[in-house]
C-alpha cells in the first residue's frame, strides 16, 4: 500500500473539503438541501425595499403595490416585524392586525369598492393583508386559481380575523381540504350570476360591470 506522505495527505484533505462545500455534502452525510431564501415565496421581503412599489411606510407596516395586480388597486400591507403568516399571528399581534386594517382602509378611493383580506392559504411568505378594488379587471388575471382567492370564502376578510382574536384568541381557518374545494370551484362572476365558460369568457363579461 503505497503511502501518503504528510504534504500530500494534507493537500488531499483540502481538496475534499473544498469539494464538500461546493456541493454541500457534509461529512458522512448526503448533501445539504439547497437555501431557499431566494425563492419566489419569499418575494415580499424583497419588495418592501423595492422603490418602485413602495406606497407608504410607518414604524410598523410597508404598503406595496403588488408586483402582479389582480385589480384596478391591488395593494399589501406588510408588517416589519417577521410574522410568516395569518396562521401564525396571535392574540399578541391583535394591536398590529388592527393597525394593518386601519391603513388599508385608508388607500381605499371613494370611487371604488375594495375587498380587505387575507388568504386562507398564502402562496407568498410574510403575512400580507390584500387590499383590493373588485372590478377584478387586470391582466395578471389568468387563471381559475387567481379567481377564486379573491372570490370565494377563500379570501377572508380583514375584520372577521380581527374579531375572532378578540372574541376567541385565536383565528380559525378553513382546513386544507376547504381551501382545495374553494380553489376548485366553477367559475362565477362576483357581480351576478353569470357563469362563464372559461376565463377569457369571464374577463370579457366582467368588462360589462366595469364599464357600467
């Protein structure tokens, strides 16, 4: 067996050292699963400190326009505090989902109807309150599923979070399977009760409510 002598077997180590980090193995291990901080999940974080969607900020909350609008307005108000999302805020943020519902209310036009909510199941993390105007006539527009988040029971409006932490001190959302049956619902216009076809039947009949 041919031996290794110290220089060598020094360089050896390093070589296998630098070969773990860049693949992420660890000793006597499979490799490390890669870092998800850059995913799209965790956009939200980015856009707070994105200018161009900033609209207002305070000590407790950043309000963006959202990157992809599903309306007219479509706006999020987010906390500076790292709260994941509406499933994991408590009774210890009532305070803070009030002041979330408060300056939502505030971006609302007289001229418009909004919706003021939150997902049952947030795609995106960082809790992010929806502050949207119900026309629903946007490009972003594109699916079933983008539909439905916003109307069906699926979205869930700001003020019925706010009383079940004062009434129960907890909030109560739909189960996963709920969620799925919203999601998978029929399309139906928010406006009647006109069932469309497919989505671009649905956004050519909304136009209706738009222009009225």
């Amino acid at each position: 067996m041919l031996k290794l002598t110290g220089e060598i077997r020094t360089k050896l180590v390093l070589e296998m050292t630098t070969k773990r980090k860049s693949t992420g193995e660890s000793p006597g291990g499979p490799p490390k699963k890669p870092n998800t901080a850059g995913h799209w999940s965790g956009g939200l974080v980015a856009a707070m400190e994105d200018p161009k969607l900033v609209v207002s900020s305070d000590d407790l909350v950043t309000v963006i326009r959202d990157a992809y609008p599903k309306a007219k307005y479509h706006y999020l108000v987010l906390p500076k505090e790292n709260i994941s999302s509406i499933k994991s805020a408590t009774q210890d943020h009532l305070d803070l989902l009030k002041h979330m519902d408060k300056v939502g209310r505030e971006l609302m036009t007289s001229e418009d109807t909004f919706k003021i909510g939150y997902h049952a199941e947030p795609s995106m993390q960082r809790l992010h309150l929806h502050v949207i105007s119900d026309d629903m006539n946007s490009p972003c527009v594109k699916t079933k599923k983008h539909w439905n988040s916003f109307n069906t029971e699926f979205f869930i409006d700001s003020k019925v979070i706010i009383e079940q932490l004062e009434r129960k001190g907890k909030i109560k959302l739909p189960s996963k399977d709920k969620c799925k049956e919203y999601m998978e619902r029929p399309l139906k216009c928010h406006k009647c009760d006109y069932i469309p076809k497919h989505m671009p039947d649905l956004k050519i009949h909304i136009l209706k409510h738009v222009t009225s």
